[in-house]
C-alpha cells in the first residue's frame, strides 16, 4: 500500500460548498507514530474563499457566545 504525504482534498462543506484543498503530512518526531496533517487552499481560490467565510462565521459566533456567557456571570 502506498502512503499518500501530500496531495489535494475535495470536500463538500454544507455552508461554503466544494472545498479543494491541498494537503501535507508531518510525522511528529516528538511522538512516534502520531502524524499532523495540514490542508491550506490556494490564495484568491473559491476554497480560500470558503475557508475566509467560515473563519468569520466561527469568529462572530464565538464572540457572541463569549458575550452571552459575560452577561451570564454579571447576572
């Protein structure tokens, strides 16, 4: 069986859509046998779109669950 170490990823995400992204794989020499993938999309991409899109989705959302816990405890 042939490991893949790099390569590009299709994903179908149920907000943004397709997703292609390239990926690489890292052995962690601190940890035998454990591997750190990371995928990146190519800048000015619909893929680096999505991803921009739903780090903002998840950055507003955060903040107004961090807010709603402040409220919370002033209560």
């Amino acid at each position: 069986m042939r490991e893949h170490r790099t390569g590009v990823k299709n994903i179908h995400h149920p907000i943004v859509g397709r997703l292609d992204l390239t990926f690489q794989s890292m052995d962690l020499s601190s940890d035998r046998g454990l591997t750190m993938l990371v995928f990146s999309a190519e800048p000015a991409s619909a893929s680096f779109d999505g991803l921009q899109l739903l780090a903002n989705w998840v950055s507003t959302d955060g903040d107004a669950l961090a807010r709603r816990a402040s409220d919370s405890a002033d209560a």
